[in-house]
C-alpha cells in the first residue's frame, strides 16, 4: 500500500517536472527567436549561428524539444545578456543569500504559527484566540511589500536601529527574515488552529478528557499527532509562498538573492536567467511536494497500516 | 398483435471493484442476467422485486440510457439505440421514464413550468417560446396542477404534486411508451394512489404502454396487467396479475406476499424470507434462491433452473415450483 | 420540505441582522471603493499626469504644513495624491475583477470538461492543475512578463490565470457529484446536449460555491498585481495602480511616509473587506462548514 503509493507519488513527480520543462520550451518558442531571445540582441552572428547548431533550430520541433530536455537535464540554459556568465552559475551564486534568509525565516514561520495556532485552538473564544485570529486575518490581506516597508518606516528610518536595506551583517538579515516569517506564519496558525481545534472535538480526544488524563499530557500525546497531517500538507503549500516572498522581500530590501535577480532579469528581459530560475523553482516546488507526500506517507495512519486508498483519488 | 416492446436476453454487467485498494481486482456485477418479455401496446407489465435486483437497471435499459452487455430490445420493431446520438435523441420523443424521487429529478433552481418545457426546447419542438409554454400549460392541466402553479419552484410543491409535473415532463413530448419506476413509492399512501390513479387515467386516454417498476405489491397488482418477479438480476416467475396473486407458485413469489398482509393467499403463519438479503457480487452456484429457499434440494444447489412455461402465459423459474393443480399451499406450513 | 426551506431562510435572514460590525463595515468599505472606481473621473480633484514641481511632495491636510488643495498632499512631482489614490482605486479594482472573472471562465470550463470526460483529458487536466499548484504563481507571472512583454490586456490575462486551478479543481468536484443527482440524470435523459446539462442546470445548482470561491480569489488577486505593479511589473505609469504608487513613493519614504501608507492602507482595507464578506458569505452558504479553506 505504501509502495503503491510512493510510487504514484513519485511517477506523478516526474509527469509534473517534465511538463514544467516542456511548458517552458514551448513559452520559450512562442515568444520568438530562442536564439536571439537567449543570447541577446547584441550577439554576434557566430554565437548565434553555434547556438541554433546546438539547440537544433535548423531541425525539426521534436528534435529541438529533445535537445532542450537534454540542455536541461546537463544545466546548459544559456548565457545571462548581462554578463554573459552562464546563466546556471549566476542563479547558483546567489543561492546562499536567498537560503540566508528563507531558512531562518521559515523556521520563524514554525515557530510563530505552530504554537500560536495551538494555542489559539486550546483557549478557543478567550481574548488570546481573538487576538491570534485577527492578526493572522490582517497578516493574510497585508501585502508583503506593505509590511516589509512598515518594519523599514520603524525600525530603520523613525528608530534607526536597523539597516534599510543591503547585506554583510548580521543587522542587515533582521528585517528580511522577519518578513519572510510574516509570509506564512499567518496563514499557518490559522490552519493549526482549524486542525487543532477538528482533533479536539473528536470522540476519543473527548473520551480521553472524561477518563481523567492530565491535558498536557492529551495534548502532547494524542492531540498534536493527529493535527500534524493536515498541518504538513499545509506546509507543502506555503514553500510557494515562501519563493514568491523572497521576490517580494529581496526586492525591498536589496538583497542579492535569486529573488532579486529574477525581478531585474525580467526587468531587463535576460531570458536565460529568468527561464534558470524558473525550472530550478519548479524542480524545488515538485521535489519539496513529493517530500510532503512521503512525510504524509509516514503520518497517514491509513496508508501506514495498509488501508485505506488515498493514493487512489483522481 | 405484435407486441410493441420486445426485449430478449437482456444482460447487464457492471464491472466493480471488489475491495478498496487501488489495484483490487475488478469484478462483474451481473445486475441483469438473461432477461426477456414482451409487451403489447396499451399494456402495462409491472416489474417486482427486492431493491438491487436489477428493476430500474432493466428501465433504463429498455430506454437505451445505456448499452447492454448482451441482448436486443425492440420497440415496434426496431432496435433500441444505445449510443446517445442524434437517433437516440429522436428516440426520447417515442418514450421516456417517470422517477422514484420527485424532489431530487427536479431542479431547485429553476420553476417547475421551464422544467416541463425543456423536452420541446431540447427538441425543438414547436416554432416559439409561447407555443411551448402553452402545450406544457395543457399538460398542467392533464396532470392535475393548477395553471398559476407553473412559476413555482419545486420547494414551493407538495410531493404529489412534484411527481405530477415529472409525470407532466415525461408526456410532453407525447412518448407512447412510460418506465414508470418506483413513481410513488417516495409519497404517501393516499397521495401515492391519487397519482396511480392518474397514471391510469392518462394510459386510458393516450394509449399509453406501461413497464411499471416497484416493490410494492399492492400498486401493481392495482395497475399492472402482467407482473414479472425479479431476483439478483433473473425473472423468476411471470404471470398475467390475476393468477400471479391468487396463485403464486416460486417459493420468492410467495415469500414476498406473505410478508404483505392482506396479500397472504391463505390465512396462514407468516413467512418471511429467511437468511441474508443477496449480494449480487456473489451470486450462488444452482439456483440463484436456493440460499433462502424453504424448498430447496440438492438439485437447486447445483443446476440452475430455466424459466419454464407451466401454463399458458406462465412461466417459472424453479425446480419445485407450487403446484398449481392444488388449490392450497398448505405444504408450505409443514416445512 | 418547504417548511425546511422557510426555516433555513429564516435563520439566513438573522444571521445577516444579527451579523458582526466587522461584516457591515466592510459592507461599507467595499461600497465605497466600488463608488470611487464608478466615478473615479468626476472625483478627481486634479489631472493625474499634471505635475506641479512647485508644490512637491505637500503633506496631507491634518499635518502641519498641509492645505484642503491637496488633501492627500502631493507626490514627488507634485501630482495630488488623492486624484492618483482615486484612479488607482479604479485601476486595481478593475483590473482584479476581470482577473477573477477570466480565472472563473477558465476554471468553470476546464473543471466541467474534466468531470464530463473522465479519462484521459480528464488526467491532462488534473495534471495542469497539480503543474500550476505546484509552482508559485508570481514566479510564473514573472517569466511570462518576461517572455512576452508587458501591456494593460497582457496582465489582465495574465491575472486572469491566477487561482484558476483552485476553481477547476472546486468545478470538477461539484460537477462530479451533480451529475449523479437525479434533476441531471433527467434532464439528459430528456436527450439535453451535455452543453445544455452543464449551461442550464448544473452551473446554477453550483453558483453559490462559485460565487464564495471567486470572492475569496478576489483580495489575493489584488494583492498579486499590487505587489507586481510595486516590483514595477505590473501596471506601467502613466497609468497608476496602488501598487506601483507605494512603488514609486518608496525612495520618499523618509520625507513623505503618507505616500507610501495612504496607498497601502486602501490596499489592506480593501483586501480585508473583501476576505472578511467571502468568509462570511461562506459561512451562509454552507452552515456546516464543511469546504474547509
Ligand atoms: N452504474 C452502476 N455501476 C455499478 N453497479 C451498479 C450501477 N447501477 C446499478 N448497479 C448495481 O446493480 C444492481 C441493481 O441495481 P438497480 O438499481 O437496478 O436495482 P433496483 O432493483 O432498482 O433496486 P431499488 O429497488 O433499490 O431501486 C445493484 O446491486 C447496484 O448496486
Ligand atoms: S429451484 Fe429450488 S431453490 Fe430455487 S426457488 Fe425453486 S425450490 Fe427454491
Ligand atoms: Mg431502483
């Protein structure tokens, strides 16, 4: 059962990830010359001409689709118009800043949204919940952008504390990890609380208060546990939000991550660079849904012992 | 006379799943195995049997809603197409079906008036709108609702009328043959008799033919002019009404009588249909009945029996029927 | 039965009288900004694209130094802020709504057609669905931006694309346990063409979920495009959309923070407002519930 559903996963994984990469050729196609579209306009004829060898431009569609898949499966995406490094190491350089801020800020988002929304769920109608509820519900209409500048407007131009914007210190990670936990750790407490709460008037969470068990110990034991699938198909979900936050934050705070480097590459129209990120971000999403399937896998009660059939929906 | 409808060998398959899992093996369910009537114009032939033995599977056959496994089925001679196609389309104007549940075969969403035009809209039949609205406005009338009725919403009718604007749906498009199934069973008894009532009066008139679905005795011993019985998807007796109630000779017949009071033929203890209702995943070597069957001998558990013809437009599926000879049943109290 | 219909449009009737201020509030809110969009033209007090390099970068009226010309005080150009508040209202509402629209058509359609086809479109479909989810939609906006350029209509569609997955996936549920109702087995019965079953019957019967999930789509629309408009992507000036004013008001942060707050204030309240009535017409719609966000 289990196998069957890893499997599932997996082949459905991979149908995704080539499907990514075909709509990506046939983007790249449509939107006009490759060549020029990936070399730039400025390119010589002889790179152009190396090029559209390469690739099999003079060949038919199916050819040119199979030597894309191979140019992608080797990392050979082309030259950035800017610098003409290879597009693949531009995107790789700038790699550790976005994880410098993604990761701590992720963990952030855990470590607010998870407890908070426990809490909001075990103090349900108490002022706690009500304040937890409407923050998030505030967090979750605020742009990005808008919140990223307010903690700018506080804390670098009114109090002066903190770097507006730039890298190098620790100072200047502050603001942009707390911006990237803002993105998910409303949405999530709000999920954590729905779950908690769901667990919470089953019958044998119900039982289990009446038989006299300390609730410390029915929290951590039974109800926890039973919150935590949804709670991981939720997080599998906020990975996007978390990319499409570092666009955003990156942006605010000049941050040399790939976020940044992706709105100037399309600001400047480096197809390359822009066409890197976007398969390497469809790679991640794809590989980080799979691992939450296989940690569903894991949680699942059903599929753990064998029953059940949530592999088989549609 | 020719009869009108004429089904032979009527088989229907589904294919299930026979556990939960993804790659459980799929099984054939046999909802309908090897049947076959016929039925004259002006007739009506009532359908019994316990539910899930393959009574509106067989109605929904006959109307070609879908293709069947083996087996033909003719209506005045040709066959019945089952592709829905422009043919078939045609075909809805020569018959149509009256359903079980009034309020969930009406839309709630749109007044009951709109819902008796659609089969002329669909069909373009009639040249405008108000054409349309006045031949279904006729039907109102026919079926017993009030003309002012015609701009309610189903929710704002009672369950006789709901099954009275179906009915109204069904004759619109002046079809001469009706799959009744089930059409009163959802309602109360009385209401439930005023709509049999006119479900007889609208046959007389229109010269109507009836394949009348239902598990309940009563009714089609009311309507019906013949009565095949149903069991996991086989007829098991077919009679003409009158000999099938006075006389009922398999040991299913008489066990569904039995269990209706003022059915019982004779005075008699009551005799109810013993073991598990049947599972028509697993349908038994022999004679399907033989698992319940009071009568049942070594022969039943291995060879099945025909439907035979023990009289003159009668027929049985049993090895040891009733015998019809002896006026009473009283063997039956001994066993 | 109809007993049951009056009670429930009874306790629908007390749930709205006797609804939280919140609710009306936003009620209120949304009925501004819908008046502002209708009359954006008549509104405004100034010409947007008229610059005043005398008078830049004016306060608002209720801080020292500011005047009722300029209510809102003025940009770095000196243009009135509140004329530009007053058509990116419009701009970003409009903008939002046909987004929505465009992603409700797409996802009505490819959600029916994968529920009436079953099979192998069916698994295409579902596939396109699991693809765009699985992707951040910023990050696909972005490189269609970049691949093809950028224009008003351009955007709109591309909007339009956003949450239509959500949609489709919703559609092909609800059609997938329509279909097996008895009011659709009837009227194709009848020998109704499927366009006609799904047109007429099944859409109405499904409006309501509809309507919710398209409402709930609206706010992160706007989001997306204000923070698109604010990365300078999205809508290009001349024209002004609330984001790429906090956008363009950023570098003046210092000297004039009301630029950036008026604009972004609209934005949440309106985001709010609207998430706050999605909600809430959820919860009318569906007592139970059971659809789960
Ligand atoms: N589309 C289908 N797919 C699979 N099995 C089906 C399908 N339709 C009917 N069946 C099965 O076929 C058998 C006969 O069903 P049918 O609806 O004809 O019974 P019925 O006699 O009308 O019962 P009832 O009195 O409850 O209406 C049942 O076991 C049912 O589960
Ligand atoms: S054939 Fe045998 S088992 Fe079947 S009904 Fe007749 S007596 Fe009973
Ligand atoms: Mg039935």
């Amino acid at each position: 059962m289990m196998l069957e559903f890893f499997f599932t996963r997996g082949l459905r994984a991979l149908a995704t990830l080539l499907l990514i990469v075909t709509i990506t050729f046939v983007v790249l196609r449509l939107s006009g010359d490759p060549a020029i579209n990936i070399l730039g306009l400025d390119a010589s004829d002889e790179a152009i001409r190396e090029f559209r060898r390469s690739w099999g431009l003079d060949q038919s569609i199916w050819v040119q689709y199979v030597r894309y898949l191979q140019a992608v499966i080797e990392g050979n995406l082309g030259r950035s118009m800017l610098d003409g490094r290879s597009a693949v190491d531009a995107v790789i350089e700038r790699l550790p800043a976005t994880l410098s801020i993604m990761v701590p800020g992720f963990v952030l988002q855990l470590v607010v949204g998870i407890p908070a929304g426990i809490l909001s769920a075990l103090r349900r109608n108490t002022w706690l919940d009500r304040l937890v509820m409407t923050s998030s519900v505030v967090c979750f209409t605020m742009p990005g952008f808008v919140f990223a500048l307010l903690l700018v407007m506080v804390f670098a131009v009114t109090l002066h504390w903190l770097p507006s914007g730039g890298a190098g210190t620790l100072a200047h990670l502050v603001l942009p990890v707390l911006t990237m936990g803002f993105f998910g750790a409303a949405t999530l407490a709000r999920f954590t609380r729905s779950a908690v709460v769901d667990v919470l008037g089953q019958p044998h969470i119900r039982a289990a208060t009446l038989r006299g068990i300390p609730r410390r110990r029915i929290v951590l034991l039974h109800v926890v546990p039973n919150a935590a699938l949804p709670v991981v198909t939720i997080i599998g979900l906020m990975l996007g939000g978390l990319v499409a936050g570092a666009v955003i934050t990156e942006s605010v705070f000049s941050w040399p991550g790939i976020g940044r480097l992706l709105v100037t590459s399309v600001a400047s129209r480096d197809l390359a660079v822009v066409q890197t990120i976007l398969l390497m971000v469809g790679t991640a999403m794809v590989l980080a849904n799979f691992c939450v399937d296989l940690a569903y896998g894991f949680l699942d009660p059903r599929l753990r012992h064998g029953q059940g059939n949530s592999a088989n929906k549609g | 006379m020719p009869s009108f409808l004429e089904v032979q060998g009527l088989t229907k398959h589904f294919s299930v799943r026979s556990g939960a899992g993804l790659f459980s093996p799929r099984i054939p369910l046999k909802a309908v195995d090897d049947v076959s009537f016929s039925l004259k114009k002006g007739e009506t032939l009532g359908v019994v049997g316990e539910s899930g033995c393959g009574k509106s599977t067989t109605g929904r056959l006959v109307l070609g809603m879908m293709a069947p496994t083996h087996g033909s089925i003719l209506l005045d001679g040709t066959a019945v197409h089952t592709r829905h196609d422009a043919v078939w389309r045609a075909q809805r104007q020569r018959m149509q079906m009256v359903y079980q549940d009034p309020v969930s075969f009406l839309d709630r969403r749109l007044p009951v008036g709109r819902q008796v035009m659609e089969p002329l809209t669909v069909h373009s039949i009639g040249s405008s709108v108000a054409e349309r609205r006045e031949k279904a406005e006729a039907l109102f009338s026919v079926v017993g609702l009030r003309p002012d009725q015609f701009a309610s919403y189903p929710h704002e009718l009672s369950g006789g009328q709901r099954q009275r604007v179906i009915l109204a749906r069904a004759l619109v498009l002046d079809p001469e043959l009706l799959v009744c199934d089930e059409p009163v069973s959802a309602l109360d008894v009385s209401v439930g008799a005023q709509v049999v009532n006119l479900l007889k009066d609208v046959q007389l008139s229109r010269g109507l033919t009836y394949l009348f679905i239902s598990h309940d005795l009563k009714i089609v011993r009311q309507v019906a002019d013949r009565v095949i019985v149903m069991y996991l998807g086989r007829i098991v007796e077919e009679a003409a009404t009158q000999e099938l109630f006075q006389q009922p000779v398999h040991p299913y017949t008489r066990a569904l009588m039995s269990a209706v009071p003022s059915l019982k033929p004779h005075p008699q203890r009551r005799l109810s249909i013993q073991g598990s209702p049947p599972n028509p995943m697993q349908v038994p070597n022999g004679c399907v009945f033989h698992p319940r069957c009071p009568r049942a001998s070594k022969l039943c558990q291995t060879e099945r029996p025909e439907l035979r013809n023990i009289a003159a437009n009668r027929s049985v599926a049993c090895h040891h029927p009733e015998d019809t000879t002896v006026s009473s049943p009283r063997k039956l109290e001994t066993i | 039965m109809a007993l049951v219909a009056s009670t429930r449009s009874r306790s629908t009737w007390q749930r709205v009288t006797r609804s939280p201020p919140s609710i009306v509030l936003a009620f209120v809110w949304i009925a501004i900004m819908v008046v502002i969009a209708v009359t954006a033209n008549h509104l405004a007090p100034y010409d947007t694209a008229a610059t005043d390099l005398g008078a830049r970068l004016r306060p608002p009226v209720f801080m020292s130094g500011g005047d009722w010309n300029h209510i809102l005080g003025t940009d770095q150009l000196g243009r009135d802020t509140f004329s530009r508040l007053v058509l990116s209202v419009r701009a970003s509402m409009t903008i939002a709504i046909i987004s929505t629209f465009i992603a409700a058509a797409i996802g009505i359609v490819l959600g029916f057609v994968a529920a009436h086809s079953r099979g192998r479109l069916e698994q295409i479909i579902l596939m396109l669905i699991d693809a765009q989810a699985a992707i951040p939609f910023m990050i696909v906006a972005l490189a269609v931006l970049a691949f093809f350029g950028n224009s008003l209509v351009l955007f709109t569609v591309l909007l339009g694309f956003y949450g239509w997955e959500r949609i489709a996936r919703l559609c092909r549920g609800l059609a997938l346990s329509a279909s097996e109702q008895g009011y659709t087995i009837a009227v194709r019965d009848i020998g109704a063409s499927p366009v006609r079953v799904y047109a007429m019957h099944i859409l109405p019967n499904v409006a309501s979920s509809l309507i919710v999930a398209m409402t709930l789509n609206l706010p992160e629309v706007i989001l997306l495009e204000t923070s698109l408009s604010f990365l300078g992507l999205g809508v290009q000036p001349p024209l002004s959309s609330l984001g790429n004013m906090v956008g363009a008001a950023r570098d003046y942060m210092e000297r004039a923070p009301w630029l950036v707050l008026a604009p972004s204030a609209v934005i949440m309240f309106t985001a709010l407002a609207i998430s706050i009535i999605g909600d809430w017409f959820r919860d009318l719609t569906d007592p139970a519930g059971e659809s789960a966000r």
